[in-house]
C-alpha cells in the first residue's frame, strides 16, 4: 500500500519536472480529442440513421416503370391491405422539387399538419432561400403557375433532415404534379416480425413492378451510408494512432536517456526497485488520466456545443453545415480509447523504468 507521503512526493518530482512532461501531455491530449471526435460525430450519425428507422413501418413499397420511380395508387392499397398479416397500409407522398435558381434537388416531404399557405424548412434550406432573397416566402414554381408559400418555421438540420422542406399533402402533390390518388411509396404495417420477409416477396410477386424493402434491409442500406463515413473516420483513426505511437517512442527515449541519472539517485539514497515503478507508474498515471479526461471532454463541447466546425465540412461537405449532432456517448468505444492508449502509454513508461532500475547503479553515475 502506497502512503500518502509517496504519493505526495511523486507528484511533487512531477512538477519539478513538468516541462519534460508538458510535451507528452499536450500531444496526448490531442490525440485523445481527435479520437474522441470522429467517435462522437460517428456516433451521432449512426443514432440519427437508425433512430429515424424506428419510426419506419415494417415494409416499405415503391413502385417503377421504365426503370424509373412512379407513382402507386389506391389498387395497391386496397390489394396490399387483403394480404393475410397486413393490418394497415399508409400512401406517403415525398419527392424533389428542382430548384433551378441554384440548380439543387430539394427533398419535399408531405406533413399534413401543415395548413395549404404554409411550409417548414430546414436551416441550411433557409440560408439557401436567403440567398435568392426568399426571407419569408418561397415561390414554387410549377407547370401550373406560381405558388407562394410562407415559411412557418426552421428546424434544426440533422444528417437526413438538412436538405427538406415539409409543405401540406395537398401542396406536395400540386409540386410534384401528382393526382388525390396517386402516392409516391406505401408504407406496410406488420405486427408479426416474423411474417415482414416473407409479405415484402409477396407483394413483389403481386405487383411485379414494385419494390418492397424490409426495415432491416433499409438498416443495412443505411449502415452502407454510415460505414462510407467511416471510411474516412478511419484514416483519421490510423494517423492519429501513429501519431500515438510516435509519442509513445519520444517518451521511452526520455525515461532511458534524461531520466536515467534520476532513477540512479533515487535508488542511492534507498528507493527499491518496486518504488521506482510506483513512482513513475503515479507520475505518468496522473499524465494519462489528466490527458484523456481533457480530450475526451473537449472534444464532447467541440462536436455537441460548437457543432465540429471545420471538421464537420470535412466529412459532410459545405452543404451540410448547418448540421447539428445528436448528443449521443458510447461508452464502450470509450473504453477501448482508455485501453488503446492510457494502458500502452503506461506500459510503454513502466517497463523501460523498470530495465534502468535493476541495472547496476555505478555504471549509471559513470
């Protein structure tokens, strides 16, 4: 058992020597903020994708015809509705209005709490009309004419949300040029799990022209999304664990060389080998620990307050920046931070310590 006097002793030759130490600290601090960040960004990326799934009935019905999306109508409703394990079938009408002015694709939704005159916009869709001078209003333009709708509210972008603009049903359909009958995918209602598979082939066979997509089909196509981000996470990762390691060789060079004289004295004047490794083992615990608790925290007000300027367009592109991130902490991938790099860091300080201190001491102080 280690006493208090140690302890405190230890942290004072810290101190003394905090300039030797204040290299190590800033660089691991560092690294633990870069890892940290794309774990959080990640994270929050993955929870919107999937978070958004669960909202998603079970099966999910689209239709083409010369290979391109068209819209269903009431048939498939009524049809799809008599298969035995269907308990409700719900037309949605979605699609994109062009808007030429900047030639984008903008995501129009169907929110039927909307009244006709009014529409819901994201925040970078609201930048985007500010641009054009559209600050209260949005004229859609259509082969019909005209419709000016005001602009009720904004709402926070989310990685699915960023590009949308919610107008009522009737609306969306007067833009995307569709009848009262006509919708652009149905989403299935299933309450048996174990029936959704085989009801999604069964509505293909009916409707042979149709594609029916099962909630866990749409996870996988969305985890395909998130892993193309992880891809480039995962260069961060590696440069950032090079770096760690380049460190890591900084700081057994220190321990053999600079600190070598050091150990030699301690053990002089009566400190054991098992006091050598406990000092420095106190020591470069309160560097790792220091370090990764200010990474991990900084890095946490970096991307859920501050919303991860800079690396943000990085990953998601400038179109996207007005993005913000699901708080969202995995603590288990946390874990694995501390265990990729507190305990080397440790290992890497404590074993050359330990090889200096059972050398002989006179040929030390040579």
């Amino acid at each position: 058992m280690l006493s208090r006097n140690f302890i405190d002793y230890s942290i004072k030759l810290l101190l003394k020597d905090k300039t030797e130490y204040f290299f190590s600290f800033i660089i691991f601090t560092f690294i633990v903020f870069i890892l940290s960040t794309v774990l959080f960004i990640s994270d929050s990326i993955k929870y919107d994708l999937l978070s958004t799934l669960g909202n998603q009935d079970q099966i999910i019905v689209t239709n083409t015809k010369s290979g391109k999306y068209f819209p269903l109508n009431e048939n498939h409703i009524n049809t799809i509705l008599q298969l035995n394990g269907v308990e409700n079938v719900q037309g949605k009408v979605d699609g994109y209005y062009n808007f030429s002015q900047s030639s984008r694709l903008i995501h129009l939704v169907a929110d039927d709490s909307l009244s006709d005159d009014e529409i819901i916009v994201s925040k970078d869709i609201k930048q985007l009309f500010e641009k054009f001078h559209y600050d209260k209003e949005f004229n859609f333009l259509t082969l019909d004419g005209t419709l000016t709708k005001k602009i009720k509210s904004v709402i926070d972008s989310n990685i699915l949300s960023s590009n949308t603009i919610f107008a009522n049903s009737d609306v969306t359909r007067e833009i995307l040029q569709m009848n009262d009958e006509q919708y652009s995918y149905l989403s299935v209602y299933v309450p048996n799990d174990n029936e959704v598979e085989f009801l999604a082939r069964k509505i293909m066979d009916i409707f042979p022209n149709t594609k029916a997509i099962s909630k866990t089909q749409l996870q996988s196509d969305y985890r395909q999304i998130f892993y193309y981000k992880g891809g480039i996470f995962m260069i961060l990762y590696i440069v950032a664990m090079l770096a760690f390691f380049i460190l890591l060789k900084n700081q057994v060079s220190s321990v053999l060389t600079e600190q070598k004289k050091q150990i030699a004295i301690l053990r002089s004047i009566g400190f054991s080998i098992k006091d050598i490794i406990s000092l420095k083992f106190i020591q470069n615990s309160v560097i790792a620990l220091s370090s990764y608790f200010i990474g991990v925290l900084t890095s946490y007000i970096f991307v859920f307050i501050f919303d991860a300027p800079i690396v943000k367009n990085i990953f998601l592109g400038e179109q996207m920046k007005n993005i913000i991130f699901t708080p969202t902490v995995d603590f288990r991938m946390l874990f694995l931070i501390f265990l990729f790099t507190v305990i080397p860091f440790l290992a890497f300080i404590i074993i050359p310590s330990w090889k200096v201190a059972i050398e002989d001491i006179s040929e030390i102080m040579k």
